[in-house]
C-alpha cells in the first residue's frame, strides 16, 4: 500500500522499502531507455560502419554502456588501434565515470556489502548517476538496478537495431540520425555555460583546440585517440589551476 | 598489435569496469585534493567539447547541416537541456536542411 501511495504521488518510497525503491527505478528508467535508444542507433550504425556485426555491436554496448566512450572504442576499433591505445582512451574518456562513482560511495549506507558496491559500479552512467545522487539520504541500490535494467536494455536494442537496419534506412535517414550523440554530447556540455561564463569559455576552447589539431600541419598527424588524450590533461589540467571549483561542487551531471 | 575486435571490446569494457568499480573498493572518503577534485570535474566538458567538434561536421552529408545541427544543438541546449530533445532537434534539422543541401 505504501509503496502504491509513493508511486502514484510521484513521491520517493519509505526508507527500506525496496520493492517500492525497484518500481520507482523502473519507472525512472523508461525515459532514459527512450532516449538511449536514439543514441544507441547512431552507435550502432557507427559500428557497423567499421565492420562490427550485431553480436559484437550488443557486447560493446551490455559491456561498455557508455556512450563517448563507446563512440571512440568504435573510432579506436575502425582505425586498427593498439591494446595500449585502446586502453588509455578509453582511461582518459571514461574518467569522469571515476568521478561519478567516487561520488556514489558516499550516498551509500556504509553497511552495504561490497558485491551490491560491485554491482552498482556497473549502473555508473551520466543517467542513472544523475538519478541516483537525486535521491535524499542513503541510496537503495534496488532503485539504481531497476533504472539500469531499463535503460541498458534500451541501449543495448539500439545498438543492434543500429548495426542490423541501419543499412536499411535512407541515406538521409543515417546522414540525421549521425549527429544525435553530438547532440547528446552538446546536452551535457553546453547547460552549465548557461551558469557559468567559464564553462562555455572551456567548451569553446577545447573545440577551438580540438579543431586546430585536425587542420593544422604535423598535428593533424596526432590519432584522433591521442588528440582526446592530449587536449583533455592540458585543457582540464589548465582549468583546474586556473579555476579551482569550490568544495560543495558535486560532479559533472547530464 | 592490433586486436581482433572481440578481444577489443572485451579490453574496452573490463578497463571502464575497472574504472567504475575501483572507487568503491579504494575511496571510504571525499577526494579532498582541491587540483585533482577540479580536474576529474572539467575533464567530461573538455573531451565531449574535444569529441564533439570539428567531428559534428564531418559526420553529415553536407557540414552546412552538421554546422546548423551543431548551432541548433547549442541553442535547445541552452533553452531545455534534456538529452533525448536535444538530439531529436540535432537530427531533425540535419534532416530538413539536407532537402535543401543535398541532391
């Protein structure tokens, strides 16, 4: 009864109700499956474009569950990339999963054994992250597997429709659906430069910079791998010095 | 050395795993190192912004509507900044300004 209360007030469930914790984390994860299912598609198609089938195009995306980061394991994949190349991308990318994460240990209750910590790591998206530091007070983790469950399966559909009916779709068709993460990304990026006029000052100076390293002579020879690498530690580095964010700042949400 | 691209993926996804799962076997506390605490936060705006451009341009048909879709990205980003509009509006104006641009 009050987890029914709770879900159709649109309110939080009771503390230790998990059974309502795990509804409302379905319910929360459908609009992000919808939306990882645009993104997905075009990540699919990427895929398939450097030759990866359907099965692979589903393990990248039940493994990896990360959108940028998937993105560049297809550029890293499409351009025969090394082990070490692949891994430090993927490092430099992925970090701010690190950060998120970092976060997450402190909105759990300290009793919480170490194999539900194991299996949140894997729930550890821009998305759910956002959902699950929304929550007051410790975290019932059975909300974030909920939303995952979800939102996964919805990515993981997108990407193997992507792969298998993305040759089927107009050119025009896959010409729009290419700038969706772009627009994903733009989603992310650009709201705190709305806040801040130092954010949009990096955001427009990284792509500045990104852009004089694909134009310029001797740079432009720099794998578009590296380029990532090598822009983020400078840029980010730079930022960090110069603007130092304050001590309540919580991590970059979606 | 190149992979096969299972071994790739399989290399890909245990090194995000490993990022995400190692803050919960190491850290019982805040990062309180004011550098590296400012540096894991601009670090996703940095390499999306790094990601995102000159690539929103190359990746269309024609780069005039991976400009426009870049600008109307910017633009719904800055009114309602949810994920799934913003890439819709990206799509669809890629799409409406190829009827025009590409033949």
């Amino acid at each position: 009864m009050r987890q029914q209360n709770s879900i159709v007030s649109g309110r939080y469930p009771a503390i230790g109700d998990h059974r309502g914790w795990m509804l409302r984390g379905f319910r929360d994860g459908f609009p992000i499956a919808m939306g990882y299912f645009a993104v997905s598609f075009a990540l699919g198609i990427a895929a398939r474009n450097v030759g990866m089938n359907a099965v692979q195009g589903f393990l990248m995306s039940l493994g990896m569950v990360a959108s940028a980061g998937e993105y560049a394991a297809i550029m890293l994949i499409g351009a025969g990339a090394g082990v070490l190349e692949m891994i430090a991308t993927t490092v430099v990318i992925n970090l701010r999963y690190f950060l998120m994460s970092c976060s997450l240990t402190q909105k759990l209750d300290p009793k919480t054994p170490l194999w539900k910590r194991f299996l949140l790591a894997y729930c550890v998206t821009d998305e759910l992250f956002g959902i699950s530091s929304a929550v007051p007070g410790y975290l019932d983790v059975a909300y974030t597997y909920a939303a995952t469950a979800v939102s996964v399966s919805g990515w993981c559909l997108g990407t193997v429709l992507g792969v298998v009916v993305g040759n089927i779709l107009p050119a025009r068709a896959m010409s729009a659906l290419s700038v969706a993460l772009y627009g994903m990304f733009l989603a992310i990026i650009i709201p705190p430069a709305k806040h801040s006029r130092f954010m949009g000052c990096l955001v427009a100076l990284s792509m500045a910079a990104s852009w004089i390293f694909t134009a310029a002579p001797v740079l432009r020879t720099i794998s578009s791998g590296f380029r990532v690498i090598l822009l983020t530690l400078a840029i980010a580095g730079i930022a960090a010095l110069v603007r130092p964010v304050q001590p309540d700042d919580t991590p970059a949400k979606s | 050395m190149k992979p096969s691209i299972l071994v790739s993926l399989l290399i890909m996804s245990a090194t995000v795993y490993v990022i995400r799962a190692l803050p919960f076997v190491l850290l019982r506390r805040n990062i309180t190192n004011p550098f590296l605490r400012s540096f894991l936060y601009y670090v996703p705006y940095v390499t999306l912004a790094v990601m995102t451009f000159p690539a929103i341009i190359t990746a269309t048909d024609s780069p005039w509507s991976g400009l426009l879709a870049l600008i109307v990205g910017v633009v719904v980003s800055l009114v309602r900044g949810d994920l799934f509009t913003v890439a819709l509006s990206s799509c669809v104006t890629v799409f409406l300004s190829e009827l025009f641009l590409v033949h």
